[in-house]
C-alpha cells in the first residue's frame, strides 16, 4: 500500500460528507463489498445471506457492492437482488466500477469479500487502512492478512448461513464491531510493507543467481 495516497484520497471523501452522499443514515451501518462483479469474486454469497438476515437487522444497514460490470454473472446478480424482499432490497446498492473506491471504504463500517480464490487482496488492506472489520470468505491469502477473531470473522465460500450470522453478530453488536475496528489497523501493521516485501525478493533472487 502507499498509506500517503490513501491518506489524500481520504481527504476528498470525508466521512460525513462521504455518508451524506450516499445516503447512509445516522445509526445504519454501511457494508461495502469491493471487486469486479464476476463469478471468483462470489458477490451472490452477500445476496444469498441478506435474504436470511433478521427484520431487525436488516433494517439498519446500507450495503453497496461496488465493481460491476456488464457480464453474465452480474445479470445474475441483479436477479438475485430482484427476488429479495423489498424492505432488504431498498437497502442494496449495485455500483458499476469507479475510481472512487476510497469514497466507500470511508463512508463504510463493515467490509464483506466474498472471494472464492485470491492471493493477498489489496481490498482487504486498504479496508485495515481505513479501520474496518472484515466478513470474509477463508480463501488462501485473505487468511494471510486478518486476525481470526481479532479484526474479522470468516466463513467457507457459499456459506451463506455462516455469513448471514457473522454479518448479524458484526451489525447488531456495536462494540464487538468496533473492537474488530480498532484492531484493524494494529493487524495490518503486523504485515510486510511494500518495501519489505521488495527486499525480500531481492534476497530471493540474489540466492537464486549464485
């Protein structure tokens, strides 16, 4: 990660105006579930278990799935939301791709992936930078970054009970949800930066030419 470019970018979304903006209500919390729409990325595990959330529950969120993309898949995925309840439905927001990611990491309070294979997502990184807790799916990487129960919860992928009850614990209790917000940013210090990784390599490579 750059932290400096970040850090900028967060000052043209500041939290407030960047929830205004969105429409996200004093007192909902606000999920974003960052990545092109497509199938490895799994976005209709989040549909599947907000169909299953409580009344209660679901009534205080907004959720933005942010990264679509004309496709198959996300065909699917608008049907998918389609067939949910109208009082769940009006609370789910489909963003087609923008370059203003950093707007909803800022306005957020939780972060969902739901990936079925990655590698050391950098979504998952700038959501530690910014302070989220995370919903994952435990895919290789993803359990390279988070602490299990110190910043997030994880589920297998197509889980959607699972998840439905990890989003339910993370919404409705609001000082777990900020517990695994605070850790957040302590668990991603704990990861190699860019620079450390570089050296690494260089390491690597140096063994290898010998």
């Amino acid at each position: 990660l750059n932290p400096a470019r970040l850090q900028d970018e967060a000052g043209r979304f500041p939290r407030d105006a960047a929830r205004r903006d969105l429409g996200i209500q004093n007192g909902e919390v606000a999920i974003v579930l960052p990545g092109t729409v497509c199938e490895r990325k799994g976005q209709t595990d989040l549909l599947h278990a907000l169909a299953l959330l409580p009344a209660e529950t679901a009534a205080r969120i907004r959720c933005f799935i942010v990264g679509d993309r004309p496709s198959h898949y996300s065909a699917n995925l608008h049907k998918l939301a389609q067939e949910l309840p109208a009082s769940v439905r009006e609370r789910l927001h489909i963003v087609p791709e923008t370059d203003e990611i950093v707007r909803f990491y800022h306005a957020a309070d939780l972060l969902v992936c739901t990936s079925r294979v990655e590698s050391f997502p950098r979504v998952v990184l700038e959501a530690m930078f910014f302070g989220l807790p995370g919903v994952s799916a435990r895919v290789f990487g993803v359990v390279e970054q988070v602490g299990e129960s110190v910043n997030a919860l994880l589920y297998e992928p197509g889980d959607a009970g699972t998840l439905a009850q990890h989003l339910r614990s993370l919404i409705d209790d609001d000082a777990l949800r900020q517990r695994f917000a605070d850790n957040s940013p302590h668990v991603l210090d704990t990861l190699n930066t860019f620079d450390e990784m570089v050296t690494a390599y260089a390491g690597i490579f140096r063994e290898a030419a010998l």
